[in-house]
C-alpha cells in the first residue's frame, strides 16, 4: 500500500484507534483507518458516524476470529452464513442489511487497495422484510395531547430535561441523533427570537423553535447548572462544545452526553405511561407527529419540507397522504355488497332469450 493514502494524525485518528481491532493486518488496518477517515461521510463523518460504522465491523470481524478465519480468506459462504446466523437470532430486516452494508464497502475498499481479488459481500443481499408496514406511524393530535400530559410537572432536573426533549421532537420535528449531537453553543438569540443550529444526518441547518420550546430548553439548562464541555472535531476542525442534554444518574446529576439509547428510553417510557408504546412507534414518531400536525393545519407542504429540513420535497408529500381517511380510498368505487341478502328475483315469467353458439371465454 502507499504511504500517501495512509491517513496520519488525522482529527479521528484516536478514535479510530480506540475502535479497530488490534490484530488486523497491517496493509488491511490502514485501508480501514483510510476508508473512515477519508471515505466515509464524503469525508467528513461525525464521531458517532464513525462509531456506528466501527460497532457494525467490528461484530463481522469477531465472528471470523470465532471460526479461526481471517477476514481476507472470507468468501460469500461466509458471509452468507453470517446472514443467516442474524436472521436465526430474529434480527430486523433493516438491521441486517446495514451490516451487510458495511461489509461490503470494507471490503470494497481492501479490493481497490490490491489487497483482496474479490468482494466475497458483493452479491449477498439482505433478507426481505416480509411483516407488513404499519400505516400509522405517528400519534394524532389527541394522542400528542396526552403524551404532554404525562409529563412531569415539577421540578426534577430530568423532568424538565424530558420536557425539553419531546418539545424539540414532538414540536420542532427534530431526529433523535440531532437531539444527541445537541450542543448549548448552538443556542442564538437572533432578531425576533432564537434560532439553533441543527446537526443533521447529512448537513447542518437551522431551526426556529417555538416559544415553549425555547422556555423549556432553558428551564432545564438553568436547573443542571455548569457541565463539562468535550472536545470534538466538527468540519476538521477542533472545537470545544457543551452537550445540550445529559443522560441523568439516579441522584438527578448528568453524566455526559445522552446517547440514541438513552434517548429511545426516554421516550419509550413517556408513550408506555400513555398507553400510545406500539410496535413503531418510538422516536422518530414524534418528528412524523410533527410534521402530519404541521400539514394538518397548513396545507403547505414547503412549509412541511422547511420545518423537517428535508432536500427533497417528495418526501415532505407523505405527510399529505397521512391524512387520508387511512387510505380507504376503495370507499370511492360506486358499488356496494349489502349486508342483509337480496331476494331472488323470479324469472319464470321471463321469455328465455334464444341461445347462440360463441367462442368459450379463457
């Protein structure tokens, strides 16, 4: 491998570090350090992005440790039987395709290194989700209505935490990784209000919250007080930043940076105290709530597409078919099967037409 495309001292270097394998190859772990830092993300992942990234490799690559294999000498069997060892275990569809996903890229990227001759992940596929879609993947106004009224009222640090949360879920339509990469420096008071600056799956952008969303993002800032700031990389650059929300200790103290389990906890909990928890139905069901009530009340689907920070508009428009007396849109053919049956019509009076001879229909 060349030493030029070996990345050396980059901003994810020591994370990189702390997250491979300490007995992969050489020229394979450099092709791995290359593709995270420089490949993944367009070249500008997020810690979490590159932890996510790792978590997935890393459980392939102590399955082949397990069956003594190195990773290189795997071929599409192996990979095949990997599949269906997660499929046993009763692991999502979506799931699995992820991790095949990342497979097939590390090994892409040790293929066009010259390290490998062929993708043995090339041309396994995931396995099809056959259970069938909920249609509802979002709580309506009332059951919105009773998920705030399940909220805690007074006073605790993690009450008003939670709080603020949902409202930026529930009413802003924030992703639960947004809320997790939330930090206090993303806070500013612009003319007419505040805005805050978004971390997004693909880019950053900006939000312009509601008054109560503001006022309760500051109730819980003010009641934890001071916290620890951490050091992260953001665009290639150092920076110094505050997480917004902590997970809390049974004391009511945080301690550190709330992650997207913490934040499914969080969340889970309220909707089960509400009888709304179903299958589906979790955190990101608060940000479909957000944008089917938005649409519900304006008709607008740009004003749906900015709220969301969607790029493309067509993924706005199903909030507009959320709408629609659940698709029940058979309602509209103009024939109806009765319930209480017809009586029979009496045709012995009827003169029997003659019959001709046609071609049997197929």
């Amino acid at each position: 491998m060349n030493n030029d495309i070996i990345p050396t001292g980059g901003p994810h270097s020591a994370l990189i570090s702390s997250q491979i394998p300490d007995n992969l190859p050489a020229d394979l772990e450099a092709a791995v350090r290359n593709w995270l830092e420089r490949e993944v993300a367009l070249g500008d992942p997020r810690e979490d992005t590159i932890k996510t990234y790792t978590s997935h490799l890393n459980h392939w690559l102590r399955w082949c440790n397990a069956r003594g294999i190195t990773p290189a000498a795997m071929t599409q069997a192996d990979v095949e039987s990997f599949r269906h060892e997660l499929i046993q275990a009763g692991m999502k569809a979506s799931s699995i395709a992820v991790k095949l996903t990342v497979i097939r890229r590390f090994y892409q990227v040790a293929m066009n290194r010259g390290l490998i001759a062929i993708n043995p992940a090339a041309n396994v596929r995931p396995p099809v989700a056959r259970e069938a879609k909920s249609e509802q993947k979002h709580l309506t106004a009332g059951q919105a209505e009773l998920l705030i009224m399940h909220l805690p009222v007074l006073g605790s640090i993690k009450g008003l935490r939670d709080r603020a949360i949902i409202a930026l879920m529930l009413l802003e339509g924030l992703r639960r990784v947004e809320i997790k990469r939330a930090n206090v420096e993303d806070i500013e008071d612009v003319e007419g209000g505040v805005r805050i600056l978004v971390h997004g799956k693909r880019k950053d952008g900006y939000i312009y919250p509601r008054e109560d969303t503001v006022a309760a993002i500051r109730a819980y800032l003010a009641a934890r007080g001071e916290v620890t700031v951490e050091e992260t990389t953001i665009h290639h650059r150092q920076a110094f930043v505050t997480p917004m929300f902590l997970s809390v200790r049974k004391n009511g103290r945080g301690r550190g940076r709330i992650s997207r389990i913490g934040l499914n906890s969080v969340i889970d909990g309220y909707l089960s105290k509400a009888g709304l928890k179903r299958k589906r139905v979790s955190c990101h069901a608060l940000r479909h709530t957000c944008g089917t009530m938005l649409y519900d009340v304006t008709k607008d689907i740009r004003a749906v597409q900015d709220t969301l920070r969607h790029e493309d508009i067509s993924t706005s428009a199903i909030y507009a078919a959320s709408g629609r007396e659940h698709k029940r849109f058979t309602r509209k053919i103009p024939l109806a099967i009765t319930t209480a049956p017809t009586p029979p019509v009496d045709d012995s009076c009827i003169p029997s037409a003659p019959v001709q001879e046609t071609e049997e229909s197929p």
